[in-house]
C-alpha cells in the first residue's frame, strides 16, 4: 500500500486508528509519518534507508502481544512500514484479551 498524499485521505496528528496488518491489528494514536531519515552523526556506521519505503508513527492505546516476539504495551511508539498495511480504520477498541 503506498501512503496516499493529495487525494482526500487525510490523517490529522493525534486521531485514533485501527492499523491492520496480515497478522496484526494495532490501535493507537496516528502520530504522523517519519519524513526525515538521514543519519546526522559522525560515525563510521554505514547505514542504508530505501527512501522509496515510507513508514507512519503509531502510539499503541492498546497492547500488542506479538506470537514468538516480543510485546508492546500501551503507550509504546512503534514505526509502520506503509507497505505491510493492508487497511487502516478510525476508531478502534482494544480486544478482551480476559475472554
């Protein structure tokens, strides 16, 4: 999925969504999309970033327990490959993980 710019969708900073992947779906606070990825230190690191690939921030209002990983509780701020989104939803309400 590429991020559509210009044509009518529109995503204001600070409105909850429901993200949902192939194997995930994350709700939490749309915090934009990471724009500036260049590296601004001295090192002798050589970091590569396919700037075609662009990603959203998302702040988990629900926690997320990932199958043979780890896990992210609320509040926790995680970066969204836009290609690994399959759609996106306002709103959104934590499942019953108690049921």
């Amino acid at each position: 999925m590429k991020f559509p710019k210009n044509k009518g969708f529109d995503l204001a900073g600070g409105l909850v969504i429901t993200v949902v992947l192939e194997d995930y779906a994350l709700t939490g606070t749309f915090l934009g999309e990471i724009e500036d990825r260049s590296c601004h230190n001295d090192s002798t690191i050589d970091v590569t970033v396919e700037e075609e690939v662009e990603f959203i921030l998302l702040q988990l209002t629900c926690p997320l327990e990932v199958e043979d990983g780890p896990d992210f509780s609320v509040g926790t701020i995680i970066a969204i490959n836009v290609q690994k989104i399959l759609f996106i939803a306002p709103g959104g309400t934590c499942e019953d993980t108690e049921a």
